[in-house]
C-alpha cells in the first residue's frame, strides 16, 4: 500500500501557498533539517529530506541543518560526520548554514529563566518514577507536584545553582507549570531541562544541565527564522507545547507541520532498535548493507536518485501507511537496468572441460556492456579457453522437464562463444559432482551455427585460466515478519531476525572486473546487480555486494 498523494499536490504544500496568500511569513519559506546525531541517518529520514529541502528549494527558499545534540550522552561526532555525508549523497545542501542547538544552549538557558520570573516554570525534586506516578494517565488526570508553587525566587536561584553543578545527576528538572489535568500529557507540566555531567561533544564540560527536545526545539526554529517546522506524525500532540513555549515567550512564531512517517516492510525504523542490531552484533554496524541506513543503502549500490524517485513516488500523507520494500527494490533494479554494465560471473562453480579444444588455445570474444541495445555500448574483450567455470544450477544429470540448460548429451550455447555438448561427467569417491567434459563446434564461433540449427539453451561462463577469484555477498530481507515492529504481546522484532539474510560465496569473475570501482554498478548475468564493497574490498581481496536480485515482485504483482 503506498501513500496517495503526490509531491507537487500535497497538504503541506498548501498550507504554505495559503502562508504566502494571507502574508503570514512575507512569503519566505525556511524549513530545518533537525537529525539527532546519534545514529545513521535511514531511508525513514530521507523522506524528511526530500519533504523539508525539496519544498524549499520548489518555492525559492532556504533549508537549514541544524543538530538535536541535546543529549551528550548517545551523540557522537562520527553520526555528525556520517549525516552530513548521507545527505550530500542523496543531492542535498545546506549551504552555510549549519546550525546546532548546542549553538543555543545560552539563550535557551536565558528563556528558560524569563519562563522561571513569569511564574511559568518550577524546579521539581520529584524522582523519575515519582514523576509517572504525578502524571496519571489518558483518563485520569495528574496531580501536581509538592514542589509546583515554590516561590519564584527560590526556582530562580535552585536553576542557576544547577547550571552551576551542585546537584547530582536526575536529583532535580525544571519543569514548565502549564495543566496537569490537561487531556494532552505533554502538557502535564512537561520538563524542560535536567541534570546530566556529562560531557558534550562541542561545548565539553561547559555545561551540566541540558535542554529537552520539546524546549530546545521551537525556540531553535525561532532563533534561526524558520517558517515551516515539518516534522512526523507523533510530534503532532507536541504541537500544542511547541506553541505554547514561542506564544509565553512572545517570540517569533514558526507552524509547526506533520507529515506520515516511512513505515516500510520487512524493515525496522527505530533508531534504538537499529542500535540493538549492531550492539549486539546481530549486524556488521550501521553500514552493513541489510541495514535500511542510508549509508547501507549506498554501501549496497542503491543509486541515490532511486532514493529519491522512491520518495516522490509514495508521496506524502497525514496517515501512516505500510510501503512494501519491493517497491523501494522495483525502482532500484529500474535504474540499475538503465546504466549497470553487464559481466558474466559465477557464483556457485562447476567445472567444464571442453575435451576437443587445444589445451594452449586462448581467443577473445569482443563482448557488448550493453547487450540489448549493443550500437550505443563500449564492448570489452573476454578471455576464452580449454576450462572454464559455469553455475553448478545449469547443469542437471537428470533434467526435469523443460530444462533448457546442459546435461548428459544435451547441446547448449555457451554466451557470445560456441554451441558446447556434454558428453561426460567426473565424480568423485563419494558419488559428488566435480567436473562436466564437453566437446565444443568450432563452427558455432560466437554463438551461432552456420547450417542454422538452433538450442534453446544459453548459459553464461568465465575462463577459468583467466577467472578472478572475489567473495560475493547475496543480502535477503533482514527480518522475516512483514511488520517485525507490530508483533503479538511476548514477541520482540529480534525473534524475527533472519540469521541466513547473508549468504558468501566464493566466486569467479571475468578478468574485467579486476578494475571495478567503488560505486559503479554491474549486471552479472542471470545473478543480479553488484558493486565492490566499500569497507571489505581491498588491494588483492574483491568482495561484492548484490545490490539486488533481478526477479521483480513487485512488478509482477502490481503490473500483472
């Protein structure tokens, strides 16, 4: 099920054409990017992306990057890094504009104060499950805290003292004083700074008490000029907060905006349990290729406009809905098709001896990149000898069928060389298969015979005295559950963990592919698309990764 609506016809993009009707904003459109740098950034927050700078960048504006780095203790400037990497991948800039809330920690702390002297903020001593108890719950209403109708100097100096550091850690928070009988609990008297020594990744030891997402969030749009704060759907009971923070300050006022979040399937988008994943080794980190990060994703191969069309395709929607990942796969293998050149590798070898051609025979077939439309694609030439290495799946002793490959007498095409016959098999002591001997029609040079007789079968081979040894990787869906995130009481999205969503072979490749770079994409014949592994590929090691298989789901389903 995708989301229907599409991008340049969206909700949001009418309330701002209403903005810029009425004045609201003198026709500005100034949208923030606001990643919590402490994790990769995944294909949930490319939709972010897309919305908050392809909506600006359509009506003439301004996009800033600004860092939640109000948690020193799960921020790391390695997330930093890989964020801005991940969104220049998929297109985007932010120009000179990267902000950080950390860059707002002193007039945070000063509004913070001016709150304090309005008689609109306490400092509270209740403890974290103290707090809960307070709160009561969707039907019933909280109670307030003994500590609520402190004397406001006595709040003002217990929050200078904590900014001072000399109180321990969660022993105090202040909290704003709104309605704890509120119907919307993040008006319950929400918290607005707590007691944390630790130390920051840009101001160090500086400070002790820092500023929650609900306080820190607004007042940074507020600060910076933003107009149009989007954000996904479970900030929309946030909404209220976010406004009644810039409405008691009387600062400049941006509109706060929801928008459906990517729920995508076979697929987890909690970063904590993104993090589980990798903390507990269940993955090889966050760019491990069956990760949805986006940083995965490009280890992987996906092209970055794939990303992108993927977006614009599911559109954007005030509801959440499920994306089935075959959609994300269908598009993928759609570029991939358009401008991944074509090599022959073998995944799972078989030898074939070809028993008639001279043992110290080499000829070079000029094969085209681009076989389906060869006029307009380079060519390259492939070794061709006495052995050679082809899938151990086109060879049956005993075909069922309709097989259409080799087996005992059967005579095939070898691709772009000859029409081979199989006329032997070698075994070993226990019964298995090591070698096929063939005879090859020196006739047939280039896969075609001159007294026209045709095979039905063609398979694809590489030289094996020419053959480059590499580790493939084949990558299946990481959970086996469709909605591994909605699971029946009892059941965690890690019981569902496909333990064989990896699989590595050892292969051979066409001697071509001894000069892959990273990034390019490649079609090995029958087997799918592959790039050279960024982290794992390294001077005389190849390993490549299967970006995807070629059979199409989701077009087969949807497209009949």
């Amino acid at each position: 099920m995708t989301e229907e609506t599409t991008t340049k016809t969206n909700f949001i993009r009418e309330i701002i054409d209403e903005h810029n009707r009425t004045g609201r904003f003198g026709g500005r459109v100034h949208t923030r990017f606001p990643p919590e740098p402490n994790g990769y950034l995944h294909i949930g927050h490319a939709k972010a992306l897309c919305i908050d700078f392809g909506i600006a960048e359509d009506y003439g504006g301004l996009t800033n990057l600004r860092y939640d780095d109000t948690n020193p203790v799960k921020e790391d400037v390695e997330y930093v890094d890989a964020i801005k990497e991940d969104i220049h991948w998929l297109g985007f800039d932010w120009g000179d504009r990267e902000y950080y809330a950390s860059d707002y920690f002193e007039p945070l702390y000063e509004m913070a104060l001016q709150l304090i002297e309005k008689g609109l903020a306490y400092v509270d001593e209740l403890s974290p499950d103290e707090m809960r108890e307070y709160r009561g719950t969707l039907t019933e209403p909280g109670k307030n805290s003994p500590w609520r109708e402190r004397p406001i100097e006595e709040n003002f100096d217990l929050f200078k003292r904590m900014r001072a550091g000399e109180f321990p850690d969660g022993s105090k928070t202040l909290r704003a004083k709104i309605d704890m009988a509120s119907p919307n609990m993040n008006m319950r008297d929400p918290v607005m700074y707590r007691i944390l020594h630790a130390t920051h990744h840009r101001t160090g030891d500086e400070w002790c008490i820092y500023p929650m997402y609900d306080f820190a969030h607004g007042q940074s749009d507020s600060l910076e000029g933003i107009t149009h704060s989007m954000c996904s759907l479970e900030y929309e009971n946030h909404r209220p907060l976010y406004d009644w923070f810039l409405d008691q300050l009387g600062i400049f006022h941006p509109q706060q905006i929801e928008f459906a979040r990517l729920n995508l399937t076979h697929t987890v988008m909690s970063k904590r349990k993104l993090r589980k994943l990798v903390e507990d080794g269940f993955v090889d980190g966050w760019t491990d290729p069956r990760m949805p990060s986006l940083a995965a994703m490009r280890r992987r191969g996906y092209p970055a406009q794939a990303i992108r069309e993927f977006i614009d395709t599911i559109g954007v929607a005030k509801s959440d809905s499920f994306v089935e990942v075959e959609l994300l796969e269908h598009i993928v293998r759609d570029q991939l098709n358009q401008n991944a050149k074509r090599r022959m590798g073998v995944l799972e070898p078989l030898q074939v001896v070809l028993t008639n051609y001279p043992e110290e025979q080499v000829e070079f077939f000029e094969i085209p990149d681009f076989p389906h439309n060869p006029e307009a694609s380079g060519t390259r030439q492939v070794p061709f000898g006495r052995e050679l290495w082809i899938e151990r799946e086109d060879f049956a002793e005993v075909p069922p069928p309709k097989y259409h490959r080799l087996s005992p007498g059967k005579e095939i095409r070898l691709m772009n060389a000859y029409f081979i016959t199989c006329t032997d098999m070698v075994k070993d002591e226990e019964g298995h298969l090591i070698e096929i001997h063939c005879t090859y029609d020196p006739e047939t040079q280039g896969g075609s015979a001159p007294d026209g007789r045709k095979v039905k079968g063609t398979i694809h081979w590489v030289s094996a005295a020419h053959a480059i040894e590499a580790e493939v990787r084949i990558y299946d869906q990481m959970f086996l559950d469709e909605h591994p995130e909605d699971l029946p009481e009892g059941e965690t999205f890690l019981d569902h963990f496909n333990h064989d969503s990896l699989q590595v072979l050892r292969a051979y490749l066409e001697p071509d592919l001894a000069n892959a770079k990273i990034g390019e994409a490649y079609q090995f014949v029958r087997d799918g698309y592959f790039t050279l592994d960024s982290v794992h590929s390294k001077p005389g090691k190849l390993v490549f990764n299967r970006t995807i298989g070629l059979v199409d789901s989701w077009a087969k389903v949807h497209k009949g």
